[in-house]
C-alpha cells in the first residue's frame, strides 16, 4: 500500500479543504523538518555528546538541558528565513523572537516547547517537542510585533502539533480539521502518514497524575483520584490502572492512542497555584489536539482554550483527556 507522507497531506488540505494557506502549509513543514533534526540528535545520545546539562538557567528557573537549547536552536534556525512568520516564542527565551529584518516578514506566529519532558532526556525515555501557530492580529502588519500580539486565547490556533520522539518517532498534528500521526521513516527521510483520524474514547478506567503530590492537590482533584482509586466498589465502578511518563508529550500522545486522562492540576504549593504547565506552549497546542480527536481539555472548572493568556510564559492547571472522565472532573470542581 502507498502510503501518504505530509507533504501530500498537506498539499491536500489546502487544495481540498481550503484548511490551510500556504504560507501555514510551509511553516509545518518547516517545524516538521526541524523536528526531524531534533529526533536525529536525541537518537544519537551519548555518541553524539547531546546528553546532560549546562549552567545556564531558563525564565522558567529550571537548570538547561543541552537538549533544551539545541532544540530551540534548530527550531528558531529552521524558521527564521521562511517568510511565514512574523516571530516566534519559546519556553528556553524569555522575550519573544522576532524575524530578523533581514528576512521577509510573514503573518503567522510560532509557539514551541523545544524539548519537552527535560527530565526524561538523560534515562532513556520517551521526549518530544510541542507547537502551535497563532495569526498575527491585522494591526500588526505595519510595525514590530510585541509580546501582546501573542497573548491570544488558544481557540484561535491555526494549527498545534507534537513529536514523539520514542521508539518511533512520531508527529502528530492538527489544522483543525481532526488528527493526523505520521511516523518518521528515518531510511527515506520522511513522516509517513500512518493514523489517519486519531479518536480518543469517551470512556477510560487508566488515569496520568503525579501522585507524589497529592497532599497538595484541590479537593476536586482528591476526589477524583479517590474514587479511581476505590475501584470496582466504588463510584466510578471500574478497577483504574495509572501511568506517569513525566513527559507530557509522551502521556499526551498514549491518551491520543488509546484514552486516558491527564492531570497536571494546580494545588496548594506556592509555586502549584498557577498549575506548572504552560498555557502557551503545553496547555494550548495539546488542548487544541485533544478536543480535535473529541476529547475535553480543563483548567478545573473552565475550558482552556478559552482562556486569555496574560503572559507568555503564564502556568495554568491542565486536565485533559477522555470526555466523560474530564467531564466528570469538571463537576467536582463545579460542586466544590
Ligand atoms: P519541560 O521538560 O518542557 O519543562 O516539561 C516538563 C513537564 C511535562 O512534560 C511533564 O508532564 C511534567 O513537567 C512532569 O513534571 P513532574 O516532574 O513534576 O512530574
Ligand atoms: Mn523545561
Ligand atoms: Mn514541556
Ligand atoms: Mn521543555
């Protein structure tokens, strides 16, 4: 069977469907190809010295990873000269990146966790690299774009994706029209279509949370994971089995394949108030992802997608997942 690669897809998309411009048509390819770059150097690993850490410090106040700054280093190299974008915004920068004058000026804005799931990099397991595209606000076309024109709720992307970068990796994407997963094919170089419509079941019994701090978690949250917890006998009726990846792309991206909910919820800590998951970069591009593939995406008691970032690097409480079970969350915490 011939199978179709991204580029055809998204040929398609815009010839058919009209779903995409060009110009976001180029700008996907362009991310797709860096993350490409990217899955080849976390394949080399300690052959190609890109494991550890370095001094420096992000905006975020976590140590870098050298991962974490390569990968932002390819993305922004990859994009710069396209003439798509406008400017771009990283959880690795603390200011946004404008296009440097010395390139065309494009329309589109580009949000990316370079490397997300830091942690995992150095044991061997499961990373990847999260994105989303925002238009430019049409009074921004004459002059610099500033980190305002950024600030816009995630209902507006025009398009959001991952890479997985596992035992394959993978890339999986939305331009608003369902999800798509397409598997790197390192021999020819391409990402071959292989998940047509990715459809997360309404129903779960397999729940993703960071137990270690439960003593800090809201009591909708409490409530929640003590009737998963309570099995067959309890509210929920059914035995629940858990997963921790501790690489959001990772836990995202098995709900994607065969449902679950995850929660990064925000607690009682002063630093968990806000959640620890970024709106712009994490919460958004996944939530755009998981309710094309009819799931539910929260923040506790509203959805996030709706929600009007006042920073760029602004945290928020993430629930995500299987319909039912979010919707369900949602009630405690409206009951609360
Ligand atoms: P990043 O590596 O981009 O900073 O993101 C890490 C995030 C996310 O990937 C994951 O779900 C979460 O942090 C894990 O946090 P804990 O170590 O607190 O479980
Ligand atoms: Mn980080
Ligand atoms: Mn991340
Ligand atoms: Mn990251």
């Amino acid at each position: 069977m011939k199978r179709k690669t991204l580029t055809q897809y998204l040929v398609e998309q815009q010839r058919l469907k009209g779903a995409v411009s060009a110009e976001v048509r180029l700008l996907i390819e362009t991310v797709a190809r860096a993350c490409k770059a990217i899955s080849h150097a976390v394949g080399k690993g300690a052959l190609g010295g890109v494991l550890g850490s370095l001094e420096s410090e992000n905006v975020q106040g976590e140590v870098q990873k050298k991962l974490d700054v390569m990968s932002n280093e390819i993305l922004l190299e990859a994009n710069e000269w396209g003439g798509h974008l406008a400017a771009m915004a990283s959880e690795e920068m603390e200011t946004i990146h404008r296009i440097p004058h010395r390139y065309p000026k494009g329309e589109y804005l580009l949000l990316f966790d370079p490397l997300d799931g830091s942690s995992n990099i150095d044991v061997n397991v499961s990373i990847g690299t999260i994105f989303s595209v925002l238009q430019a606000p049409a009074d921004a076309a004459g002059r610099d774009i500033e980190e305002k024109d950024f600030l816009q709720p995630g209902s507006r992307q025009v398009a959001a994706g991952y890479a997985v970068y596992g035992p394959q990796s993978m890339l999986v994407l939305t331009v608003g029209t369902g999800v798509v997963g397409f598997t790197l094919d390192r021999e020819m170089g391409s990402w071959v279509l292989t998940s047509e419509n990715m459809q997360i079941p309404e129903e779960t019994a397999e729940f993703a949370i960071n137990m270690s701090n439960m003593r800090h978690w809201e009591s909708p949250v409490k409530r929640y994971i003590d009737d998963c917890l309570a099995g067959k006998t309890g509210p929920l009726a059914k035995d629940y089995n858990m997963r921790w990846i501790a690489s959001m792309v990772a836990d995202v991206h098995r709900i994607m394949t065969r449902g679950g909910i995850f929660m990064y919820p925000r607690d009682a800590r002063a630093s968990g108030k806000k959640g620890k998951l970024r709106l712009m970069y994490e919460a958004n591009p996944m939530s755009f992802l998981v309710e094309q593939a009819g799931g539910a995406a929260i923040d506790g008691d509203k959805r996030i997608l709706d929600v009007t970032p006042d920073g760029l690097h602004q945290r928020i409480g993430v629930i995500l997942g299987s319909k039912n079970e979010v919707e369900r969350v949602q009630r405690y915490h409206l009951e609360d």
